[in-house]
C-alpha cells in the first residue's frame, strides 16, 4: 500500500468469533509494536472506522466498536479482535489486503473463504465487506 487513506477495493475480510477476553486479573497479553493507543478516524460519514495497524489501514463498520486490536499478523493479512455492538459478542476480523492482485494469491483467499464457508462451529463465520 503506499500509505493512502483508503481501504484497497480488492480488500477481504472475515469475521469470526473470538473467545471472550481472558478475566485473570494477572494475565496481561504481550504487546506488540503497533499495538498501543492505535487512534481511530471516522470516514464515509461516520459509518466505517479507519485504523492504522502494522502500517496499513484497516477499515470496519461502526458497528465494531473501539478498541480494533491486532492480534495477528501473516504472510496475507492481519488478524484483529473487535466487539460487534449488534451481537454484542467479541469477534476476530481477517484483513486480507490485495487479495486478487495475483493469480496465486487470488486463489488461496478463495480457497480460504470456500473452506470457511463449509465450517459448522459456533465460532465461525464467514462476513465479506
């Protein structure tokens, strides 16, 4: 990406269900860089929030409310824990960024996205936006 402010528009994303956060008051995940106070923008008039994790813009719906945190990082994307505000349930978010800028690629996020698409477990979903 080259530090625009827009989500590409060969972007995918997936929401799946993430356990809920650990009530240990002596467990304090390990941070990460590009984890600490990571500030959101509005855009699209309020309806997406923008974030900048790892150096690229991750982009979701207000319904996924503060705080975005990553939670991982790969080869082909990012891996963020959100709580969607209309379930109330706290969800990981798959960012896949330019996921069809080549064949190969193109096909492992299809092949990624058929293999969810067949996951019978309440903690699977498959949300492309």
């Amino acid at each position: 990406m080259d530090g625009g402010t827009a989500q590409p528009a060969d972007t995918v994303m997936s929401e799946a269900a993430a356990p809920p956060p650990q009530s240990d008051p002596n467990h304090h995940p390990q941070q990460q860089t590009g984890m600490e106070n990571i500030p959101a923008t509005l855009s699209h008039g309020g309806r997406f929030i923008q974030y900048n994790i790892f150096g690229n813009i991750f982009e979701v719906t207000a319904k996924y409310k503060p705080p975005i945190m990553p939670i991982g990082k790969g080869a082909y994307g990012i891996v963020c824990s959100a709580l969607n505000s209309e379930t109330n349930e706290h969800v990981a978010l798959k960012k896949i960024a330019n996921a069809f800028d080549n064949k190969i690629d193109a096909k492992r996020t299809l092949r990624e996205i058929k293999l969810l698409r067949h996951m019978d477990h309440e903690n699977v979903s498959l949300s492309l936006s």
